[in-house]
C-alpha cells in the first residue's frame, strides 16, 4: 500500500476522519490510512491477519527494551453500536499506544504478534447467561466494527497487560434466571472489570467513577 498522494488528501471531508486519541484516520477505496493529529501526512495502515497462540509470552528476554515501557500498551474503553433501542455494547481495549504502534515492522516474530496487536477484553449474549468472550485483532482500534466511540483510561505495560487479561477472565459475566430479573450487562461487567484494576492500583478511580456515571439503564 503506498502513501496517500497530495492531490487525494487535499479532497478528504474533515467528517470522514475518525479521531482516536492523538492519532487521525481515513479509509479509502478500502485502504487504511492514519496520522498523527496536527500534521499533514497520511501514511497506511496494515492489518496483518497472523495466526498466534492464544498464551502471551512467556518471561525471558525483550528482543527490544521499549517493550518494557511501563506505557507501551493504552487501556481504552470500547463503545460499540448495537441494533436500535438497545444499549451500547462496552468492552475493555488494550492496545499499543500510538507513538510505539508505528514501530512494527513488515516482518515480525511471534513475540512480537502479542504486543502489537488490539486485545478486546469483553461478555457477549443475552442479559440472562452472558459469556466471556476475548479477542485478538490485528487492526487498530479506529477499525474496530460498529465503533461508537472511545475514552482512554490510562497507559500500562507488558505485566500490566498479563494482569488485565487474569482480572478479565475471573471476573464472573452477569447472568439472571429471566430477562425481567437481569440487574447486569456487559457495561456492569466492565466497572467490575475496572473496578478491581482501582484496587491493584493500575488506574485511577476517577476514571472509573466517570465512566461508572455512563452505565445505561437495562
């Protein structure tokens, strides 16, 4: 894919930008494009669709120290749109922040694949039997489907990820015995999910309480 030209950027709708945090991007004819809020030059965007374990890496040696940054990766949460009338659809996001996403190559290892990647913490299904579902995509999180909208909740690193992923996966779904009963859903389940993070002090509780006050009603 080769860079976007002069004259094709100069014809862009400012509405056909979507914004995430300090990163900008267009897609056109199908082509991904991005740059960093400010400045004028669009660059292309991958989305490498590589098979990986499901496991993160093990411990061992950084092939880079940058992994370690302790704000490698952003925890954003993800609202999605869902059919008319019907609550959002809330998901927890980590992914690498913007200025180090820009550092994968064409050719990576298979470490490489589990940190330059979007993880998607989140419970799918009807309010009476909802089920942990995460996922492992390979596109930025302005590609996600159905996005709605995002809000950053702060930057983590490498071990904070493996801690994110075990908070996530013990964290019980909401479940009810009938629809009129359910009390949760997948916006309950993020604020525990975030509220436990409060706890081992990965992010700051007036984050929490903010998005807590954006809860919809069942």
């Amino acid at each position: 894919m080769h860079e976007l030209d002069a004259q094709a950027s100069s014809s862009i709708s400012h509405s056909e930008i979507k914004l995430v945090a300090f990163a900008e991007f267009i897609t056109i004819d199908n082509n991904h494009f991005k740059r960093r809020k400010g400045t004028q030059k669009w660059v292309p965007v991958e989305s490498i669709p590589l098979a990986v374990p499901r496991q993160l890496p093990g411990a061992g040696k950084f092939p880079d120290p940058t992994f370690v940054r302790s704000d490698f990766f952003t925890l954003y949460l993800l609202r999605q749109n869902q059919y008319p009338e019907e609550p959002l659809h809330w998901a927890l996001i980590v992914t690498p922040t913007e200025e180090f996403a820009c550092l994968r190559k064409e050719s990576v290892s298979s470490f490489d694949n589990n940190l330059y990647c979007t993880y998607i913490f989140q419970v799918r299904g009807d309010a009476e039997g909802m089920k942990y579902e995460p996922e492992r995509v390979f596109k930025p999180l302005s590609l996600l489907d159905y996005l709605h909208s995002t809000f950053e909740i702060g930057t983590i690193g490498y071990d904070d990820l493996k801690t994110v992923t075990q908070v996530a996966e013990r964290e019980e779904p909401p479940r009810a015995r009938n629809r009129r009963e359910a009390t949760e859903n997948c916006q309950a389940w993020s604020i525990r999910v975030l509220e436990k993070l409060v706890d081992l002090e990965l992010i700051k509780k007036e984050k929490s309480d903010m998005l807590r006050a954006m809860v919809e009603p069942l």
